[in-house]
C-alpha cells in the first residue's frame, strides 16, 4: 500500500461504527461513537420499575435500531458491580439486585451484532489508553465514584482482569476512622463513604438538602452552598485516600478520577491531591486527571 492509497482522507472516520450501552442505576445510556470515539448521538433510557434485567435489556435491544440506524459494526456494553467481560456476564449488581445476567448472549440474539461487555471502570480505562493521556498506554488506575464505587488498572499496557474479571473491587475497601455503616454489615467501607446514595442520605439527615438527592446536593453545591461544598470536599478526601493506596500499590502513569466534586465543583480535585500526597507513601508523583 503506498502512502496515498493509505490517506485519512479516504477513510471517513466521522460514521458511527460502534454502540455504547452504559447500564446505570436508574437508566441506560446508549451513545453512537466514530472511529476517533467521539460521541455522535446519545439518549437516555430510564430503567423500568422494578429493573428487572431482561426488561432493561429487552427495552435497549428493541430501542437499538432506530437509533443506530442500522450502520454499526458492534455494542459495547457497560456497566457498575462485577461483570466477567469473558463469558459477558453480569454476575452481581448489588444496587441494581442483578445476579448472572447473560447481557452478551441477549444482546446478541435479539440485534444479530457483536456484543462486549465489561464493567465501567475497565472500560473508562481502556478508553483513556485508546484516546486520553498517552502515558496511560504504559500504566493506569482509573478509580470511579459514582452510585458504584469501583477501578480498574493496567500495566504494561494490559488492563488487568484477574479470575472471572473480578479485579478492580475496592467498594469495600476500609477507610480508617470512619464507621458509616455499609450493607455488607461492615464500618468505614469506601463505598458507604463516598458512593453518591450514601451521600444523599447523609445531605438529607442533616438538612444540607430537602431529600436524599445526590442532584440536588450537586445543584446545591454548584450555586455555592458552603455546607454542600464541604461536603464534596470531605468526600475528596477519602477518595483521595483511596487513590493513595491504589497508587502505592500499583505505581502507575496515571491516575483518572471520575467523580463529581473533582470534575464539577471548586477547590475538590485540590483537597483530592494534597490527599494523595499526605497519604502515599511513594516517592513519585503522578498526574491526576480527571474524566466525565
């Protein structure tokens, strides 16, 4: 092939070629990506009630092709908990109640595409090593905290799976000092911390806000609340300090965060590093980016 015949130019990289499914708590998103991965259409499916799984999956599949219009290659699936990427399984979603949901095998028998699936934070990664920093091609933790509080890491340039795709579970990881009590019948673990119920909750009980909402605290905390932005910046902290462990461990390029107060809200990705700094033990210090 000579170098003419090879030209972008002959390439359109601007068609969707691929589908997006994020499985969240309360929705699925599905998003139309090129070949560069951005984004050139996205919707939001609101979950059934109860979110029964073959439901969820039913309304994404008969949704699918009027929105792809029928010009994509494949669907990317992802979602929070444990899902073994291998056998395209969901095998436990605790807050979504779902256990050994068989996502690809479904998929792919009601659209006739190519199904992935994996979970969000091995995904996230992967796609900052396709598109983001170019340090992460070499090693990365991505640490997301969301309703799911969850990472995944790479070295060498392989994001790690482990056994069944069980790695990267740190919802449970032991925040010292801390006793928020967590529904796996312990104190102090991260997610009851840092996860965006387990705030709402606490925003609610102390009046910070009318409701349990993890939107209305944000929207509190954007228009300047000061007790909202303490709030977000306490769970800087022990984000921070789970980062830090993560990072003392694994010794990596980069570390992503993908975490609201840190994207969103002043002065949190700032109490986020100094966390980092005070509580790693490493002599180095890598860059802390963060992702939406």
């Amino acid at each position: 092939w000579s170098s003419d015949v090879c030209s972008s130019d002959l390439l359109d990289t601007s068609e969707p070629v691929a589908c997006g499914v994020h499985i969240a708590l309360r929705h699925a998103t599905l998003a139309l990506l090129d070949l560069r991965g951005r984004v050139v259409a996205r919707e939001r499916l609101p979950h059934p009630d109860p979110p029964d799984p073959a439901r969820v999956l039913d309304r994404i599949a008969a949704r699918l092709p009027r929105f792809t219009g029928g010009q994509v290659r494949g669907i990317g699936v992802a979602a929070g908990g444990w899902v073994d990427s291998g056998a395209g399984i969901i095998v436990d979603h605790p807050l979504l109640g779902w256990r050994d949901v068989r996502v690809r095998e479904r998929l792919e028998r009601r659209t006739g595409l190519p199904v992935r699936a994996d979970g969000h934070a091995r995904a996230l990664a992967r796609a900052e090593q396709l598109l983001g920093d170019r340090r992460a091609r070499s090693s990365v933790v991505h640490l997301f905290a969301g309703n799911v509080v969850d990472a995944a890491f790479a070295v060498g340039g392989t994001v790690q799976h482990g056994p069944r795709s069980a790695a990267g579970a740190i919802a449970h990881l032991p925040l010292p000092g801390r006793s928020d009590r967590c529904e796996c019948g312990r104190s102090g673990c991260l997610q009851a911390v840092v996860s965006e119920s387990a705030l709402a909750a606490l925003a609610a009980a102390a009046g910070v806000v009318g409701e349990p909402s993890f939107t209305l605290l944000l929207a509190a905390a954007t228009a300047g609340s000061p007790r909202a932005l303490a709030m977000f910046r306490q769970r800087a902290t022990a984000v921070g300090a789970a980062a830090a462990v993560l990072l003392d461990l694994l010794n990596p390029e980069v570390l992503v965060v993908a975490e609201a107060g840190a994207m969103y809200l002043p002065g949190c990705l700032e109490v986020l590093r100094e966390e980092v700094r005070r509580q790693s033990a490493g002599s180095g210090e890598p860059p802390v980016i963060v992702t939406s």
